[in-house]
C-alpha cells in the first residue's frame, strides 16, 4: 500500500499533535498551590482513586493526542495509491477504452444515464494520461466502432467526443469489440483495456474476450444499482374463426417486485388498453382482438405505459391483408398445365404465377405447381422455395430419375425412373379414405364426386407403404395412388396423373377438388413478413427489377438510402438504430413496410454478471469503481474525519465517566 | 467588674453584648456553683439545707446540740454548698488553625475563649487558659480577677500559630496542671484521627470533668474548593497532594462527613459534648447553644 499526501504544506502542523501532551505536561508541573490546613483525608482519597485515575488520564492523554493527529492527517490530505500501478507506469502505453453504448446504458441511474457515468470516467482515464500516451475510444454497440483507425495522441478530440457522444438503441457487440482491440493492438507490453459497461448478463453471459497476456484490462462498472424494467417481449397474431385477428402480446418482468403495467393497443382507428399483473421475475400475457383489414397491410402498436425505461415499451406487428393466394404454375408438361391454369382461373382468390422455367431463386408465391418435372429444371429454386415454407405440388415426367423428385419431397423411392402406366379405358377413381378433410367439401354431394373421372395415365415409382407421413387421396381402384398430400410443416402435394384430356379435369368436381387441396397446401404464415433489432440492416427482396438510387427507407427517425446488395433484387439499408415500423418507398411510393424491434438482451437492467468472473486471456488489474483510485488515489480523509469524531466520543464518554466516578 | 480595657478579642461592644450569656457559664458547669451557682454537693455554707446522724468521724462541731436536747441523738445539719465554677480552656494554637482569613481558625477560637473567659470572671468563677500545638506551649492557672483576665487576653493576642498538634502528648501535659474537677473546653479544628482525640481525653472523663468539644472549621474544609488543579499542601506537616479539585470534591465531601460523623459518635458514646462552628458564623451561636442546651 502507497500513502501519499497532496498537502504537504501543512506537514509542519503535524506538530500540533504534541499540544496535548504538551498541555498535559505543562498542567502537571505546575498546578496552583494552596495552603491546606490537613491533607490527610485528601492523600487518602488520592491514593485511593490514583490507581484508577492513573491509567485513564494517560488514556485521555492518548485519546487526545490521536485526536490532534488524525485532524492534522486530514489536512495533509492522505491519499491511498494502489500498491499494483496501471500498466506502463514508466513508458508510452497504449489505452483502448471500449465503452459500452449499448440500449441499457440509456438507463437513467440516479440524476444521469449509465452511459453519462461511463463517458465520464472515460474522460478521468484520458485526462490522466501523459503526453507520450496513445489512446482510443471504441464505441460499442451492434457494431463496434473505433473513433480512430488506431489509437491517437490526440485525446483533447477523443474528450470532446465523449461529451457529445450518446447511447444506441441497440444491443452491445462485444466479441467484435474485442476483436477490434486486437485488431489495433501495435504494443502488448504498456497496453490497457478499459472496458467501460453496465456489464448486462444477458449481454456478458458468453463473452470470453481473448486478449495477449501482457495486455492489463480494467474493468469498470458504470450501472450503480439495477433498475426493475418490463419489457413488450413479442407480438403475435392469430386468426380467429370469425374473421378477426388475436393479437398476443407477451410481457416480461425483469424486476423483483410484483408490478401492475397497462398495455395500449392502437391499430388503425381501434385503441385498447388491458391491466396486467406480473410477478417477480415472470412473464405474463394479454389478448386483443382487432378486426383486420382485407385490402392493405395493417399496423398494430402495442405499448406499456410509462416507466423509468421507456425505449423497449412499444412494439410492433404488421399485418399483411387478405390477399389473393399466389399460385405459380411452371414445367414441361404443358397439357397438364393448361388444364391446371384453366381450372384455377376459375378460382376468384386465386392469382396465378406464371413462372420462367430457368429462374434460379424462389418466386413469390405461396404455391408452386409443377407440371412434368424432370428432376433438374429449377431445383436449387424449389429447395428454397420449400425452405421459406413455400408449398409445392409435383407431377413427375416419367422416365426421368425418381431420386430427385423424392429427396425433394422426403418420399421413399420404389423405382430408379418414373414409370407410366396406361389404360386406354381409363382409370377408375377412388377416394381412399371417406374422411379425409380435402374430401369434405363433396360430403353434401352438391359439389358432385370427386372420384367421378378417369385418367388414361398413372404415374408411379414410389414406395408407399414406407411413406408414413404422406395421406393419398384418390387412387384407382386398383388402389394406385393418383394424388397423396402432406400436409403439417413443409406442405406439398404428389400428382400422379398427368392430364391428357378433359376426362377428368373437365368435370364439374375437378375445380373444387384443385381449389380445396390448394387452400390445405397454403402456407400458415406470410413468407415476405421480415423483422429486424435495431442494429441491423433492412433487407428487401424485389420480384420486379428496381434501381438503388430510387430506392429509400423512411424510418421514425429519418430518411435511410438503400444500396443494392451482390444477389437478385436484394437491397438494404445502414443499420437502423430507432426502433418502429419502416416503410419502402420507389420513386416515393410506398411498397412495402418492415419491423424493427428493440433488442431482447437489452431490456434486462437488473440482472449483472460479476466483472471478476469474465474470464480474460489478459491480465485483469481488477473491478473499480473509481478510476480516479488507481490514477489518483483513494482520498482517506472521510477515513480520518471518521476516526477524529469517534476518538472525541470516546475522550467525551472517559471524561464524563471519569467526573461521574468523581461525583462531580 | 473592672473594665479590661482594649483588647483584640474582647471589644467593648462585644463585652455588652457577651454579658447577656451570662448563665452560659452556668450552662458549662452544670451545678457547680460557688456565690450564685448552687451546688448539690452538701458542705460547711449558711443555707439548710436537712439532718443526718452522726457517723464517728464526722467534725463534732457540725451536730446540732438544740436537737440533741430535744430528740437525746446526735444530728449534723446540712448546709447548701456554695462553690466557685473552674473553667479550663484549652486552645489549639498549631499551625492548621492558622487557616482561614477574616477570620482565620486561631483567631475565631481565640475570641471565644475571650469572652468565655470574660464570662467566667464576671460571674466571679475561675478560669485557666492553656495554648498547644504539639505541646502544651503556654498556661495560665485558675483565676478570677481583671488582671488575670487582662493577663490571658494578652497571651491571645500574642498568640501565633505553633507547629504539629499533639493531643495525647498535650492533654498528658496539662493534667498535672488543671487542678480540681470542673469543666474543660478544647477548641480544636479536630483533623487528626478522632479515636486518638477520645483516647486522650479518658484521663479527664475520668477524674470527673465535663469536657466540651468545640471544633472550629472553615467553609473551605467543609466544603472543598473547585480550584482545578491543586498542589494542597499540609499547613502543620507541608506534606503535599498534587489534584485536580473538581475530581476529587465529591470524594472529600464524602470523607469529610464521615470524620465528622465518626467524631459525634465517639462524643456521644462518651457523653462529650461537641460543637462544630464554621468561622463564617459569628461565634456568639456558641453561646446560643450553650444556653438553649437542655439539662
């Protein structure tokens, strides 16, 4: 441990601490004399108390002289200097401060943000620096991003940064902050970190940074006390059998005190509000029903009344409308295709697709039917398709390779090629089981029969009695499977017939039966609906051939240009840091909005990890509080001042008991 | 009575006033009258006092030859005997009676023992003075005439304050001296160990003197002084105690009253009289409670 004191002007006064023994001294020599007629009953009572008063006037006198020294110590001003000086204390260092402007610093703690705390003692650790020194700020937050390319003599301009410099909606980056330390790294020897942090465990939970061993990392924790927070934690909705939408709104509560929150919903003219109750630490939920809209795409605002964190209050869902299902229809057998396309254009909710055969990347479409599929045409497109939860409905050109369609499909395969049979009478058609829910629509009989055709055809080449989770739904009544489904997650249909004449597909009941296996095949979700956190770049896909430069984003904040990314028709913008609803403007028309929430890790302000248990590859001087106590020491008078005011109690109480005793 | 003429201690105006505690004296001597003072002791006087029968040894000149005539038996008559009343004062003179200013120990004693012995004189009794400290330093025997009283008077003003107080060794001394029973008034501070004081006084218990106690103080030995810290040093020994006043007051008070009360124990148990007189009251309260004092 290092003492040093700052007021050394007043060293001479230390020898005021010899003024009670002086005064004890300078009394004992000459007290007043006085003529007394018998001092016999005054020697006795000396004697007696003088082996008590003895020991306790000495201890006075200690008391006393400790008093005046621990008053003398204060104003020389005693500072306590870590024994363990910061790196390069005798040569030219190399100081990266990371200083975390992540969402959770915009916490208010006490009458200034986290981040104000942070950037404070930033500015301490630069002004403490000398003038050989070189340091640099890294901003972290979705990105990290060093002030300067490498670390600077300038510090008067990394100060003045730190002033006008403020806290990002969004979540720390910490790995590529510590990637980028390294990355700068010119010295290890007289090399600090100083990692500035309200230190989040949803945020520092995994972070392992990896730094050279020379290099000295200080910790310093600018959150001073958690902050019970509620946080709009997700938004979903569902339909409701009425034609109406649920929405769903979950909310978390980060605190350890039970809370009583009130949610807002506001989607176009409609504004709700619902009361809920939370418990420490657990998670609750509240349902609104709202009618949506059939013709445009939907808003729905949802927020949590004001509280000490409002930045993760609001969240938002899109609504996509009641739109036409796409359907795209491509393939070489073009006679099974017309026949499809007639049908469906009886269909009013279908729009149907029409599909370049050579096109590499997924239509947008909810459906695509191909029609005499060789197994080659367009298939890294298909696999994507189906990836993004698009539908699929195949017939197989026959005498092409089985594998490719059945790998595609997840089906067990019989034969190496498709097969045909043909029956020049035609196959009779069955529905293999009574109840299966495609069918239903024919149960009443005013829809006709489904199974009322023939085909001349039948394709096959499949191992059905291994495809468990495949349901046929018609086969000839020599039970050869004609169409099969599967329905659940990746939906998709088998089409075993290819269509040749108007047997089958000219009949009254082929149209319901085509637009019912379609409406089972249409996927849940809306594949274009795309969120994002703050920090992130918005990505948009366009099917129509779009330029940049008329491209924008109008966000809450402001206006974002987009640049084309490498990829057909993708393009994006700079990260966003607002979060809210963004809408796609061409030309200054809007065409099409996406989300941007809040980041989920960034809502926790109660929950820290200890700094000392982040493991360091480098040398960890410690947690501080005070960067001032390393560079400039721990100021001890409130120590002393402390020890000067329980010395004079306890004097007080030694001479109250003293003049007690004596009965004075 | 003759005038004594200007005296430190006996001032004219105080010898008016002193005058009006004339049975004061009386009060001291308790029946040993001589003149006026009316003794029950039976002797050769004027005054009849009854008959007794004749004892062989008895003076025949005593028996009633008018009785024997009439009865044929020998009877003495019994007079009133009138005596003369002997008051031996003793005053401490050592060097702790010199405490004390306006006036010191010595001198507030010294002005009761002037108009005792005034007092003594003037009802025609006698009186002797002795001074001591360690030792009995000066005496006068019994007396009863102005010039006496002028003699004692000067002795007082003369009068320092000696060295040690030495009561076994002075009341030894002065036995041969004090002559006759009567009364015995010390005037003393009475400092030393109270027991040793008692002791001393046996041999006059003894041969019948009524012995008075007079312990004369000053307000400061009553009650300590807060004069912080104090070098006290022993007026008779120089003996010094080195303490702060205030701390040890409480504990002096407390010894102080137990002196005090040890002495009024041992006096009661001898049936002594004791009087404790503090030298801001003026000493004729001495007289007042000689006098109120119930036979």
């Amino acid at each position: 441990m290092n003492v040093i004191f700052a007021n050394l002007a007043m060293l001479p006064w230390t020898l005021l601490a010899a003024t009670p023994l002086l005064v004890h001294l300078f009394a004992r020599s000459r007290p007043r004399p006085f003529e007394f007629s018998s001092v016999r009953l005054l020697s006795e009572i000396v004697r007696r108390t003088s082996r008590l008063q003895r020991p306790r006037s000495w201890l006075i006198l200690i008391l006393r002289t400790l008093l005046f020294l621990a008053i003398v110590a204060m104003m020389l001003r005693p500072v306590w200097m870590s024994s363990e000086p910061l790196a390069g204390f005798d040569q030219r260092k190399q100081v990266f401060i990371l200083l975390d402007r992540s969402a959770s610093m915009a916490a208010q703690d006490g009458s200034r943000t986290r981040f104000a705390a942070g950037a404070a003692r930033a500015s301490e650790i630069l002004a403490g620096l000398s003038g050989e020194d070189q340091a640099n700020i890294i901003w972290v937050g979705a990105q990290a991003e060093p002030e300067f390319p490498s670390p600077s003599g300038n510090r008067k301009l990394l100060r003045e940064t730190l002033v006008q410099a403020g806290p990002k909606l969004e979540a720390a980056n910490w790995p590529a902050a510590f990637n980028e330390v390294r990355r700068q790294l010119k010295q290890t020897t007289g090399a600090e970190v100083h990692v500035i942090s309200d230190f989040q465990a949803s945020n520092w939970a995994e972070i392992e940074p990896a730094l050279p061993e020379q290099v000295e990392v200080l910790f310093i924790n600018a959150a001073r006390e958690g902050l019970g927070n509620q946080v709009l934690q997700s938004l979903t909705s569902s339909e409701s059998g009425d034609g109406s939408r649920e929405i769903t709104a979950e909310v978390r509560n980060y605190s350890e005190e039970p809370v009583l929150r009130t949610l807002f919903l506001r989607a176009n003219e409609q504004v709700e509000s619902r009361q809920l109750r939370l418990g420490p630490g657990s998670t609750g939920g509240a349902s609104f029903q709202i009618q949506a809209g059939a013709e445009q795409e939907m808003v729905v605002e949802l927020a949590l009344d004001d509280d000490a964190y409002p930045m993760d209050n609001t969240r938002h869902l899109l609504l996509a409308p009641e739109e036409a299902l796409r359907v795209g229809i491509s393939g070489m057998d073009e006679l099974t295709r017309r026949q499809w396309e007639r049908a469906l254009q009886a269909i009013e909710w279908i729009e149907l697709v029409p599909i370049d055969p050579a096109r590499k990347t997924p239509p947008a479409v909810a459906i695509w039917m191909v029609a005499g599929w060789d197994g080659e045409e367009s298939l890294e497109a298909l696999r994507e398709f189906q990836k993004s939860g698009g539908s699929l409905v195949l017939l197989p050109e026959t005498g092409t390779p089985v594998e490719a369609a059945t790998q595609l499909l997840g089906l067990p395969a019989k034969e190496t090629a498709w097969q045909t049979r043909r029956n020049p009478q035609g196959f009779n058609l069955v529905a293999r089981d009574p109840e299966e829910p495609i069918l239903a629509i024919f149960e009443g009989g005013e829809f006709g029969d489904p199974a009322g055709g023939r085909v001349a055809d039948l394709v096959g080449g499949v191992d059905w009695e291994k495809a468990t989770d495949w349901r046929v739904i018609l086969e000839t009544t020599t039970a050869q499977p004609l169409l099969a489904v599967r329905t659940g997650q990746d939906k998709a249909a088998l089409w075993l017939a290819p269509l040749r004449d108007a047997a089958w597909s000219g009949r009254p009941e082929f149209v319901p039966l085509l637009g019912e296996l379609l409406f089972a095949l249409r996927p849940e979700r809306p594949v274009a609906q795309q969120t994002f956190i703050t920090g992130q770049r918005l990505v948009r896909r366009f099917d129509r051939p779009v330029l940049a430069e008329e491209l924008e984003v109008a966000g809450p904040d402001r206006n974002h240009p987009v640049t084309a990314l490498a990829g057909e028709g993708q393009f994006a913008t700079e990260p966003v840091s607002q979060p809210g609803v963004y809408e796609w403007r061409y030309r200054g028309s809007p065409v099409g909005r996406s989300v941007v929430h809040f980041p989920e890790t960034e809502s926790d302000l109660e929950q820290t990890v200890d700094p000392n248990a982040i493991l360091v590859a480098g040398k960890v001087l410690g947690v501080e509080d005070s960067v001032s106590a390393l560079r400039e020491g721990q100021p001890l008078w409130p120590w002393l001042l402390a020890l000067a005011m329980a010395v004079a109690l306890t004097e007080s109480l030694v001479v109250w008991r003293t003049q007690r005793e004596a009965g004075v | 009575m003759t005038a004594t003429g200007a005296h430190s201690y006996l001032r004219p105006e105080d010898m008016r006033r002193v005058a009006s505690y004339e049975f004061a004296p009386k009060a001291l001597v308790e029946g040993y009258f001589s003149g006026r003072h009316r003794s029950l002791d039976r002797g050769s006087s004027t005054e009849f006092r009854d008959y007794r029968p004749y004892t062989q040894g008895d003076d025949p000149q005593r028996i009633d030859w008018r009785v024997f005539a009439r009865t044929d038996r020998h009877y003495l008559r019994n007079y009133h005997q009138e005596t003369s009343m002997n008051c031996h004062i003793l005053l401490d003179s050592s060097a702790s009676m010199a405490f004390g200013r306006d006036p010191s120990k010595l001198q507030y004693a010294s002005f009761f023992s002037a108009a005792l012995a005034y007092l003594v004189i003037r009802g025609k009794d006698r009186v002797s003075l002795g001074l001591f400290d360690e030792g009995l330093r000066d005496f006068f025997p019994l007396g009863s005439t102005s010039k006496h009283l002028s003699r004692i008077l000067t002795t007082l003003e003369q009068n320092r304050p000696g060295s040690q107080t030495g009561f076994a060794q002075v009341l030894k001394q002065a036995a041969p001296l004090i002559k006759g029973r009567g009364s015995l008034v010390i005037l003393s501070d009475f400092l030393e160990e109270p027991a040793e004081v008692f002791d001393a006084l046996g041999i006059y218990l003894h041969r019948g003197f009524r012995v008075y106690l007079f312990q004369i103080l000053d307000p400061q030995e009553l009650q300590l002084p807060d004069r912080g810290l104090s070098s006290f040093r022993d007026l008779e020994t120089g003996q010094q105690v080195v303490a702060h006043a205030r701390e040890i007051q409480g504990a002096y008070d407390e010894a102080m009253t137990a002196h005090q009360r040890a002495l009024r124990a041992l006096a009661r148990r001898r049936q002594i009289h004791l009087q404790t007189a503090r030298t801001d009251t003026h000493y004729f309260q001495l007289f007042d409670v000689l006098v109120q004092r119930p036979r």
